[in-house]
C-alpha cells in the first residue's frame, strides 16, 4: 500500500479504506483505553491493588489462582494487554503508511515513547507494593496514552476533518485554535492534581464543598488540605475558561451543528463531573462516584485534544492553500 496522509484526497478507494481503518481503530483504542482507566479506578478503591503481588505473573502462574482479588488485578491486566496490541497496531500502521504525515508519525512516536514507560510503571507499582508517587504518575501517562490515540482519531476521523475545514473559516483572527489548545492542558494538569489528592489521602480532609469547612486546619492536616484546595481552584478554573471557550464557539459557529454538538456535549461533561466530585465529599467516597469521577475527567481531556487538534489542523491546513 503506498504511503498517504489525510490532507491528500484519497484519490483510490484503497486509500479510502486505509483512512477508515486507521480512524475505526484509533476510535476502538481511546474507548478501550478510557475503559480501561476505569477498571484501573475500580482495581484501587476496591484494593486488589496487590491482587496479584508479582509481575507480568500473577502468584507466579500465567493463570492466577481462584482467588477474587487477583482475578480483579489480573482483568485489569487483561484490558490492559488489549490496549497495547490496539495501540501497537496503531503504531505499525502509522509507520506503514503515514510516515509523510508528521502529525500522525510524530504521534506513533510520542505512543511508542507514553507505552512504553506506562507497562514499565505498572510492573514497578507491583513490585514496589504501590508507592504513591508512582500510582501519580502512572495515572498521569495513562491519560498521555489515551490522548496519543485522541490525537489519531482528530486527524483521520472523517467527520473531525471536515469540521476543521468549516471552522477555519469561522474562527480566522480569533486565536481560540491556541486558547482551546492551551483550556486542553489545564484540564490535563487538573486530573494530575485530583490524582495527587486520592495518592495523598485527601480525598475527605475537606468534609464540606464547595469551602472545605474546616474552621482550624491542624497543622498535620495543612499539606492535604492545600492539596484538596487547590485541585478545587483548579476545577473552577478549568471550567470558567473552558465555558468562555465553548461560548465563543457557539456564538461563532453560525448554526454549525457538528460544532456546537461537541460544546454541548463537553458543557454536559462538565457538569456530571462536578456533580461527581461533590458527591464524592458529601457521600464519603461511593466506590461509584470515584470511578465515574476518573473515568468522566479523562473523557473531557480526550474531547478536549479532539477539539484543540481538530481547530489547529484545520487552520493549518487553511493556511496551506491560502499559500499555494
């Protein structure tokens, strides 16, 4: 098969199939790897954490023993080795047949780099009985990988594609390509810090939302409680400047459907997170909540990387046939 990218039109009904295939697995990879942080979340609040206490074994066996706590880990390992053929033959394909499309090529790098440290990380969390900092950082490139396949999915998706070419149009002048890029970062960095407070036990040092209700900090308590305080702030800030971008979309949109489908649906987003996120603080940390709340804040950075690629592709692409 010869070599392509998207920005070309598949000029052959092979080239058409591969862009079809590629995007129809980039979509399977990102729903299975937002699953599978989630069966991560359900892994730790249930703490089958050490449900099998070696790895890539389980008891020492390629089968584990009959035992509900290591079959919870082990499921958990399972998901996770079908994330990686998923994101491996993403990477191959991408090595087949975009090398020209630094974008997609550059993304398989990046995917091949995230991957890897990812299955490193969730050996070393085992063995090392699940030291905090690196549960932190595992979370942290997990959300990297599913932002990898995000990536692919923007720049090969049929319907992504031409929604950058309509709004490049629409937002020319603007700068909301880099503002949307950069709201995509924040809430990045927003799951960084609510992972720090599950990592540091300051999920309930607050027992009140949206203050944290406590009249004296202890001064043992400070450090956890500036933690929670501050992934707080965070989220109020993520969500303002979020909600001031999608405003401005929608006011630019002119009746763009396709556009305003996606803010509307990242405004419902929002609002089911904060709605998890306080009931996680007034219902003591509800097994259901917790794995929502995860599972909901890494949906919103994946819709958040389609949306920031998508307008920056478009605009790009805009720019090169005003060029040419």
């Amino acid at each position: 098969m010869t070599s392509t990218t998207y920005e070309q039109a598949p000029t052959t009904e092979k080239s058409a199939s591969a862009l079809r295939t590629f995007s129809t697995l980039a979509l399977a990879a990102l729903f299975s790897t937002i699953l599978l942080i989630m069966v991560g979340s359900i892994v730790r609040v249930t703490g089958n954490g050490l449900g099998c206490p070696d790895w890539p074994l389980c008891h020492g066996q390629a089968i584990p023993p009959f035992l509900m706590s290591a079959w919870v880990e082990f499921l958990h390992r399972l998901f996770g080795a079908a994330v990686v053929l998923q994101i491996g033959a993403l990477i191959v394909l991408s090595w087949r047949w975009y090398r020209p499309d630094k974008w997609i090529f550059r993304t398989a790098i990046f995917a091949t780099a995230v991957l890897t440290i990812q299955v490193l990380l969730g050996g070393i969390h085992v063995i090392y009985e699940l030291p905090r900092w690196t549960g932190w950082i595992h979370t942290g490139v997990a959300m990297l990988v599913a932002g990898s396949t995000a990536v692919w999915l923007a720049i090969t998706n049929r319907s992504t594609r031409h929604l950058g070419k309509r709004t490049a149009k629409l937002l020319e002048g603007t700068r909301l390509q880099l503002w949307t890029a950069v709201a995509a970062g924040a809430s990045f960095a927003l799951l960084l810090t609510g992972s720090l407070v599950t990592r540091t036990g300051a999920s309930l040092v607050c027992p009140s939302f949206p203050d944290c209700g406590l009249e004296v900090v202890p001064s043992n308590l400070q450090s956890i409680v500036s933690i929670q305080m501050v992934h707080r702030f965070a989220a109020f800030t993520v969500a303002l400047a979020t909600a001031l971008i999608l405003w401005y979309l929608l006011k630019k949109s002119h009746h763009d459907r396709g556009l305003q489908r996606v803010a509307w649906v990242l405004i419902a987003l929002f609002a089911l997170q904060f709605f998890l996120g306080i009931s996680n603080v007034l219902l003591s940390l509800p097994m259901w909540s917790r794995v929502l709340h995860l599972g909901t804040g890494a949906t919103i950075w994946v819709f958040m990387v389609i949306l920031s690629v998508t307008l920056i592709r478009g605009e790009n692409q805009a720019i090169a046939s005003n060029l040419a």
